[in-house]
C-alpha cells in the first residue's frame, strides 16, 4: 500500500502524527470507532439500494414476460380464428 488516493507513506505518517497532536491519543479510538460505524452504515445502505435495484429489475423482467406471453396467447386466438374463415 505505497499510494493511497495519490498520498506516500511519509505523507499518511505526517497526517496521523498531527490527529495525534489536535486530539490525543485518548479520543482516537472514538473517533476510529465512529468511522467505523459510519463506514459500515454507508456499506449497508449500498447493499440495500443494489437489492431494490436487482429486485425492481427482476419485477420488470416478470412483467414483461407475462405481457410476452399475453401477446403470445392472442397471436395464437388470432391465428387461429383467420383459419376458421
């Protein structure tokens, strides 16, 4: 992991000495937890957008197959009732 978002090493170094400095070593592991929280709450929320999308897609996908299927039914009424003429 040499360069995260276009940041070396000496440069994450630097950042995590001047958090050290504004907020003690005692608060870090707060401020740590909360990341983490918001991290995962961000992560749940993704999964839940992608199962609507996956799950709208798929009611999509019903319906355009029973329309399908419709048609179909009314292709075969048609088709059939012009040969009885």
């Amino acid at each position: 992991m040499d360069i995260i978002l276009f940041i070396s090493g000496g440069e994450i170094f630097f950042i995590l000495i001047i958090i050290l400095l504004l907020f003690g070593a005692k608060k870090i592991p707060d401020i740590a937890r909360g990341l983490g929280k918001g991290m995962r709450e961000f992560k749940q929320a993704t999964n839940e957008i992608k199962k609507e999308i996956n799950q709208g897609d798929s009611d999509v996908t019903k319906d355009l197959k029973d329309i399908r299927d419709t048609a179909t039914t009314i292709k075969r009424e048609i088709d059939k009732n012009t040969k009885n003429l």
